[in-house]
C-alpha cells in the first residue's frame, strides 16, 4: 500500500512544479494542429458556384438555392454547420481546389441554429431564348480560361468571357420565337443551344 501512496506524493510533487495539464481555453485559445479540420469557409475569389461541393458532400450539409435580386438571379450557396461532419470532402474534391478551405475554428456553438451557416452567392447568367438561368458567370469565365482556343466552338463560353472584358453586353431576355441560325452567336443554356443546333440540321424549331 505504501508504494502507490508515495508514487501519488511524487505525481503531485511533479505537478506542483510543471503546473496543470488542462488549458485554460476558454480564458485562452488552446494549441491547434495545423491539419485541424475546422470550419469550412468559401473563398469568395476563388470559389466559381458550380455546386460540386454540395454533390459530395456525405452529410447532405450544403444546400444550393437561387435569389432574385433587382434583375439579377443569384445561387446561393450554403453549408448548414450544424449538419457538416467536418469531412474536408468539399475541400478536397472542389473544382477549382481553392473554393472553400476548412480554417481553424471550432468553437462553433450558437444559440439560434438558423445562424450555424457559411454562406457564397453567385451571380448567374441567363439563358437569352428561354430565360432560364442556367450557370453561374465565374463558372462560365473559369471554363472559357482553361480551354484555350477550344473556346472558339462555343459562343456561350465565348460571349460570357469576352463580356469579362466588356466587348460584348448580354443582349436582353427574348419572347420564344422561331429560333434560327442566328441565334447560334448567343448565350444559350443547352437545351435552346440543342434546339438551335437541330433547327440548322433540320429546319425550324419552335
Ligand atoms: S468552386 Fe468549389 S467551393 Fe465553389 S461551388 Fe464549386 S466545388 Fe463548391
Ligand atoms: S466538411 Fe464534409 S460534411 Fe462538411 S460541408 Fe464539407 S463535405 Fe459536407
């Protein structure tokens, strides 16, 4: 019985000196790892809205809606942090590999948890036949810049990314109307680009 009582003697000996072994969090920060995975946070420059994020995304925390504004449709995306498993799966299987980050915090608790979301909007462009809107302006310029010359044999890509530049403005949204070969020079979602393309092959489209 003796032995384990000066054993506790020379443990509290130790600690009298080393000081405690808890933290003082929340007085102060405690050491965080470098690869702590804590929460994600979309990167406003880098992220391009394309919404892959929200396919991989195991927990079903990140929810894709869309917003008008004025004239202007917006995606709003938004990862619920009181669903997300902290994974990093959105991290590593972003498009761009820059669109969102997982930072260090992990003191996350709130009391409403309508407040517990990370939230990016995007602006959208608009199909100029039917309307629709159909992808987001930076996951269109984001394409137009990686492929090159290739780019020449869409005009969708090539209208949003020349418009980067202000050469070209977004005709206005149209009535639906006899498409024809015309309307090959306009921004198109794939469906009214399809139709376009079919009316050339074979005839008018309504
Ligand atoms: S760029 Fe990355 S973060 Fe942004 S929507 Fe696409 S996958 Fe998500
Ligand atoms: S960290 Fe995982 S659970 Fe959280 S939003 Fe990203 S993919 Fe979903």
């Amino acid at each position: 019985m003796k032995k384990p009582k000066l054993r506790e003697l020379k443990e509290a000996v130790i600690a009298l000196v080393a000081g405690p072994y808890t933290i003082d969090f929340p007085k102060s920060p405690p050491p965080i790892p470098v690869e702590f995975r804590g929460k994600p946070e979309y990167q406003e420059e880098e992220c391009i809205g394309c919404g892959a994020c929200s396919e991989v995304c195991p927990a079903n925390a990140i929810e894709i809606t869309e917003e008008q504004k004025d004239d202007k449709i917006y995606r709003i995306l938004t990862v619920h942090l009181d669903n997300c498993v902290y994974c990093g799966t959105c991290v590593e299987k972003c498009t761009t590999k820059k669109g969102i980050i997982q930072n260090q915090e992990f003191d996350l608790a709130v009391f409403d948890r309508a407040d517990a979301v990370e939230k990016v909007e995007k602006e959208m462009v608009k199909c100029e036949i039917c309307g629709r809107p159909f992808a987001t302006k930076d996951h269109l310029k984001w394409i137009y810049h990686r492929l090159g010359s290739s780019v020449a044999g869409n005009w969708t890509l090539m209208l949003v990314g020349l418009g980067e530049l202000e050469l070209v403005a977004q005709t206005p949204e149209r009535d639906k109307r006899r498409i024809g070969r015309n309307d090959n020079a306009r921004i198109l979602c794939p469906d009214c680009r399809r139709n376009v393309i079919l009316s050339e092959e074979w005839g008018t489209f309504e």
